[in-house]
C-alpha cells in the first residue's frame, strides 16, 4: 500500500487560522506583534522568500516591515541597523535573511539581533533554552516538522527517530525537539558507517541533508513515517530520469512541467521511498509551507514572552 501522504499546504493553514485568532486576541489588548525583515541587496531568492514572508504576516493581521539595505552595506552598518530595531518597542520579532554579502560578518550580526526578537531561533541563547526545555524561540523549519508528525496523529514518544544532517539551522534543532518529545534519537552525517542501516532502524526518518534523492527505499523501515526537509533543483535530464520513471501518471505531470520549464523541485527523500513508507511529507507542499506559519506563530510568541510575562 502507498505511503500516507502528510499535508504540510493544510496545516500550515490550521496553524495561520490559529495565529490569527491569537493576533486578533492581542489587537483587543492593545498590541500588534511586529515583524522586521532585513533583506540586504538583490538575491533573486532571498526576495522571493521575503515576499512569501511579508504577504503571510498581512493575511495573519501582523504588523511587518522590510528594511533593504543595498549590497555594499557592511558589517558596522547592518549592526546600527539591528540595534535600532533591539530598540524599538513595537518590534517583537527581527529576521535577517541569509545569505548576506560576503564582506558582511554573518554571524556577528545575527549574535547582535536580541534574543527575546530571535524569530529564526538560532540565538545561542536560544539553542540553550531549546537544548534545557526552557520557553524560548525556536527554529521553524524544525518546529514546524514535529507539527506535522503531532498535528497527523503520528507517536513520538518512545519511538526510534534518526535525523539524517547536522545543521545548526535543521539537523541538530529537530534532533533537540525529538528528544524533548521523549523520542530515541540518533543523528547522521556524512561520517556515519552504514548510513542505509542505521536509517532502516528508524520509525521516524527526518532527511535534511540537501542532496536530491538520496534517501532511497533500502534507507527506509516498511510502515515507517519519512518526513522530507530537503528542497532541491534539479535541472539535469539524467538526474529528472533517476528519480521519476516513466509510465507513471504523476510522474508524466511533472515531466510536461520539467521540459516546460527546465527544473523541478525534488526532496532529499527518492520519490520510490512512497512505495515502503508508511507516511510521507512531498515536496513541495509539506514541511515548506510550515517554515513562513512556524515564523507568525514565532512572532506572536516573542510578542506575548516580551509583553504579556515577567
């Protein structure tokens, strides 16, 4: 029987409905959360994520606001500019999108960006209190990956969760939420012995490593739930022919789009795991969707932890 296939396009919506409400809450206490987003120079990327960003905080009822400094801008300026927004009371979250210049220290701005406004959650600061079970902002793509197992009915607790990549930004924040979830966690890497093995022992497979396709069906436990962070272009004719057979209806679909257009969007997970997994994330439409609602639910949280508590 062919995997279950998780909406992450449904409930990124449950979770925007429910910020809403909470934003229209505050609105009756006299508060509007805020969101300022730096968005240094022309990435053609960047300011397609930006976009994505700003119109979900209209639609949310956020207040939001984009600072675009130009290319050349350097490291002293981009930290006058986040202290300002330190400052700045009715600024509750702050979002510096990566990546920024090379002649811009990236970490010295992000360090500069106050913990209590980190939406992105990768404060150190942040990492601490994610890694200790204290309140605190945490990142969203991984928070937004145990919102698709919870939000889905799939168990976590007591059962065998291994996390293929070791990012700070992915890898290591999903393998910390799994592990305050009460899941026995193992996390993988480009040195692990046996890679295919050690996944096959898992009853939850999280895939981040940014390679297309990689986790085929021999990586993969029957019945169980594989959830696909990766995101990659695939351009190659070659590699759209490794991961798509012919014959198949879905699969004719995407080639018309793939000759049409030159890419397509592909997981880290190959497209034949479907035939072993239990329950499945796509790509696109699963865990990406739940990156811009975990980034409101981010802001209303900074808003109510800055405002509401102490």
């Amino acid at each position: 029987m062919p995997a279950r296939i998780l909406d992450g396009t449904k409930i990124a919506h449950d979770i925007r409905s429910e910020v809403a409400a909470e934003v229209k809450a505050m609105a009756a206490a006299g508060v509007r959360p805020g969101l300022a987003v730096v968005l240094v120079g022309h990435n053609p990327a960047s300011e397609i994520y930006v976009r994505g960003k700003v119109k979900a905080c209209e639609e949310v009822g956020l207040y939001s606001e984009q600072h675009t400094p130009p290319e050349t801008a350097t490291t002293a300026e981009l930290l006058t500019l986040v202290e300002d927004l330190n400052r700045r009371d009715e600024i509750d979250g702050i979002l510096v999108q990566l990546p920024l210049p090379p002649q811009v220290d990236s970490k010295r701005v992000l360090m500069a960006v106050d913990p209590a406004k980190d939406v992105d959650g990768f404060h150190p600061v942040n990492v601490g209190f994610l890694s200790t079970q204290r309140p605190g902002l945490v990142p969203c793509t991984p928070a937004g990956v145990i919102e698709i197992l919870k939000r889905s009915g799939i168990p976590i607790a007591g059962q065998e969760a291994v996390v293929v990549g070791r990012s700070d930004i992915v890898g290591k924040p999903a393998a910390m939420l799994l592990i305050n979830a009460n899941a026995t966690v193992t996390v993988c890497h480009s040195k692990t012995h046996d890679l295919p093995g050690v996944c096959r022992r898992a009853d939850i497979l999280v895939a981040a490593i940014g390679r297309a396709g990689m986790i085929t069906r021999d990586f993969v436990k029957p019945g169980a739930t594989v959830i696909d962070v990766g995101m990659n272009k695939v351009t190659e004719p070659a590699e759209f022919q490794r991961l798509f057979a012919r014959g198949l209806a879905d699969n004719a679909k995407r080639e018309e789009t793939f000759h049409a257009k030159g890419w397509t969007l592909v997981g880290d997970v190959h497209p034949q795991v479907a035939e072993v997994a239990g329950a499945l994330t796509p790509v696109p439409g699963g865990v990406g969707p739940l990156t811009i609602a975990m980034l409101m639910y981010n802001t209303v949280k900074a808003a109510k932890l800055r405002r509401f508590s102490g």
